[in-house]
C-alpha cells in the first residue's frame, strides 16, 4: 500500500526537468532568474507581474501556466514567449518554478 502511494506521488510530480538537455535547462534557469525576474521579482514573490512562487502556482494547471509563458495575457505586461520557447521549454518552467526559483 505505502508503495503504491509513492508511485502515486512520484507519478504526480512534474517531470518537465527531464524534458530538455542540461545546456538547455541552464539557459531556461538563467532565463528564468533574469527574464522572468525582471518582473516577477528575483525572488519570484510578484512585482510588475504576479508572484510566481510554489503557494502561488498551487491552484493553477500545468497547461495553464504552460500556455500563458508561450502566448502571453493580452492586456497585461505579461508578453508571448513562444518566439523563443518550445512548449518543452515553458513545461520544464512550470515544473521548475514549481519547486521554487531563488537566484
């Protein structure tokens, strides 16, 4: 039973770190640090933009957090990014601002 319950949480956890080389991961990492932190804050807790932080992103789906970093939110700050990102790349975002994002 324990281990079907830890199969269960494994399987739930984002997996998006493992979907992008490692060259890749580091320039998403830094992007995240300098482009997103411009203004998200460096410290992820809002600024211009919302806080991006683990409590904050708790309530929001994967596919929505994917495809507001790729197409943007009309009428706010918030640009597309899908110019520069592959859905991969704004996945492994989702999954790594998930974990918390400190410079």
């Amino acid at each position: 039973m324990v281990r079907l319950a830890a199969i269960l949480l494994l399987a739930a956890l984002p997996v998006a770190a493992q979907d992008v080389a490692p060259q890749r991961a580091a320039a998403l990492e830094n992007m995240l640090i300098q482009d997103c932190g411009s203004c998200h804050g460096l410290r992820m807790t809002g600024g211009l933009g919302a806080p991006l932080t683990p409590d904050a992103l708790a309530d929001w789906p994967d596919d929505g957090l994917v495809a507001t970093i790729l197409h943007g939110r009309p009428g706010t700050a918030m640009p597309p990014w899908k110019a520069l990102l592959s859905p991969d790349d704004a996945r492994w975002m989702v999954g790594r601002l998930r974990q918390g994002v400190t410079p």
